[in-house]
C-alpha cells in the first residue's frame, strides 16, 4: 500500500513536467521553419529514436553504410562524450585514446566498418566539411531525428520492441524525447530486436492502428561470434563466459551471452556511456572465483574503453559481435528513397 501511494506521489509531481515537455517539444517540432535549416548538397538518412535510451539505432546505422559502402556512405554522428566533439573531426583509428576523443559509439563504428565516421556536435558544420571531403558521398546520421537545424531526405525512427507501445508519455515522467505523434514526421519505423518476441507482433499491431501510413519494417538480430578487435576467438570447452556491459539497454546481450555457455554469468551492467577505469576492471576480475578460467566478454562499444585496462592485469577481454539483418523490402524501399 505504501509503494501504491508513493507511486501516487511521484506521479502527480512529474506529470505536469511531462505535459510542458510534451507541449513544448510539439511545438517545437510544428513551428520550426525549415526554410532555415541547411540543405546539404548530399543525400541525407538519418537513423534516430523517440525513446530515450536504447533504441538500436547504432547497429541501424552499421547496417546502412555497411550496404552502400561503394557510394560512400560516410557516417555523421554527435560523437557523445568525446572531448572533440565541440569542435569536430573525422575519426582517426591510428589515434591513441579513440573512445575518449570521438565517443564509444563513433570509435566502434569507425571500427568495425569501412564508410568514413565524422563527429560535431554542431551537425550542419559536420556535414558541410564532409561536403568538401567526399563530394559524391551520402550521409548516414546518428541520432539526429530531433536535430531539425539540418535537412534530412530520409527519417528513419527505431523502436526497441521491449518499448511497451501505451506507455506514450514524455521525460520525465516517461522515456518518450517528444510526443509519439512526432512519428508521423518519420518515412519510416525499424522495430529493433528487444529481449520479449511478443513485443514485435504488439508493436506492429499498435502502429497499424495508429500510424497505417507509415512503413514499418523488422530488423532482426544476428550475432556474429566473439571477437578480439578483428580476430574470431572459440572458448575452450573448460572455459567459462563472464560478462559485462555498459549499454543503455542490456537484456539482449545478457541473454545472448548465457545462449553462448550454459554456465555463464552477468557481473554488472554499467551506465550508458560509461567511461571505464582501472578501478572497474580490477573490481570484475575480484568478483570471479577463478579469473584463470574465466573469458571476459562485453560489447563491442564496451571493448574499445575497458580491453586497455584487461590488458594491463594480463586479462584479456573478448566482445560478443551483434548486428542486424533488414528484409529485402526495406532495401527496396531505400533505393527508391535514395533514387
């Protein structure tokens, strides 16, 4: 009864914070002038979210300049948490300290993909120096769905399908960035893989109610194996998997890991984000009873910040690959987008 009225309380203080939220960010998003914003020379898709958090746009994006590599695709991310970020660079991979100049997220893209990654928090100014860089190039950007001061050709909206589809209100009292009628300014919906299958048929089910004019399309998940930078790694039988993960939704990845080794286990999740220390490692390496037999596994955005620290204990630390695979229909569409 006390949790009930306590939840009672904490509704109605955040409420009202959401519905100005809501307000605002529809205003927001109806009244701005795009006449204002810069219209690149470049074809423009950006991969974005309505959800705070985990969304599965990033491996959207790996996708997209993964298949039109020959264009080029060039990726145009905020670089998040990256100390260049404020005045923009082009991700170098021979940089010392990568995750912490560029952001975890641009650092594995650039990575583990071929197209170019380019980082500015001031995304106009990013794709004006990629004009002059890769003039025949199109622009995949990151995250840029609530970015209006720049011109996009194609919206693409993820949706993590444990999203629960009625729970529509915004920060902070939910987990929506703007209202979900801010869909209908989207070409299309990608429902990313959740940890519940049910979640995709309800999620289909509530946009073709709702948003019957907008495509709706279905990644699926494909995990690739465990890896070492570029290098395949197979864990002897005797070898047991422990994990850990610093993303902003890790149900996926924790069960991917137990799929891997019938004995694994999780040790911690971290924040978004979160930027590793010496400290962190040495902690997960105390909580395993026998660290000899033990393989070390996160993510691939995880590997490029904590594998340095691993390897100062002699520990190594393996990431478990995990991509996505968009039907044949969603392609089609694209090339008819792109022309």
């Amino acid at each position: 009864m006390l949790e009930f009225v306590r939840a009672k309380w904490l509704w109605a203080i955040l409420f009202p914070f959401s519905s100005v939220w809501a307000v605002l960010s529809w205003t927001r998003r109806r009244t701005y002038h795009f006449r204002s914003s810069y219209r690149s020379k470049l074809k423009v898709i950006c991969v974005g979210n309505i959800h705070s958090g985990g969304s599965g746009k990033t491996p959207v994006v790996a996708v997209i300049s993964e298949r039109y590599a020959g264009k080029p695709a060039i990726i145009l991310s905020r670089g998040y948490g990256g100390h260049l970020s404020r005045t923009g660079a082009q991700v170098n991979l021979q940089s010392k300290n990568g995750a912490q100049n560029y952001g975890d997220e641009p650092w594995m893209l650039a990575s583990i993909q071929k197209a170019p990654v380019f980082i500015d928090k001031n995304r106009t100014r990013g794709i004006k120096k990629i004009e002059s860089a890769f003039p025949n190039a199109f622009v995949v950007l990151d995250d840029g769905f609530q970015h209006l001061a720049l011109n996009r050709d194609i919206n693409l909206v993820c949706i993590n399908t444990d999203k629960n589809p009625y729970a529509n209100f915004c920060l902070p009292l939910g987990d929506l960035r703007e209202p979900i009628s801010s869909i209908n300014s989207s070409d299309a919906v990608v429902l990313t893989p959740g940890s519940q299958i049910s979640g995709e048929t309800e999620w289909l089910v509530w946009l073709k109610k709702h948003f019957s004019k907008v495509p709706v399309f279905i990644a699926a998940l494909r995990v690739d194996g465990l890896f070492q930078g570029q290098e395949r790694f197979y864990p002897a039988p005797n070898e047991r998997l422990v994990s850990f993960c610093g993303i902003a939704s890790p149900e996926r990845f924790i069960a991917e890991v137990c799929k891997l080794s019938s004995d694994a286990e999780h040790l911690k999740s971290f924040a978004d984000h979160h930027k590793y220390t010496q400290n962190d490692i040495d902690s997960l390496i105390l909580m395993v009873r026998d660290s000899a037999n033990m393989v070390f596994v996160s993510t691939d955005k995880d590997w490029s910040k904590a594998h340095p620290f691993f390897a100062a204990r002699g520990k190594k630390l393996y990431s478990l690959r995990m991509t996505y695979t968009l039907p044949q229909e969603f392609w089609h569409w694209l090339d008819g987008k792109l022309g």
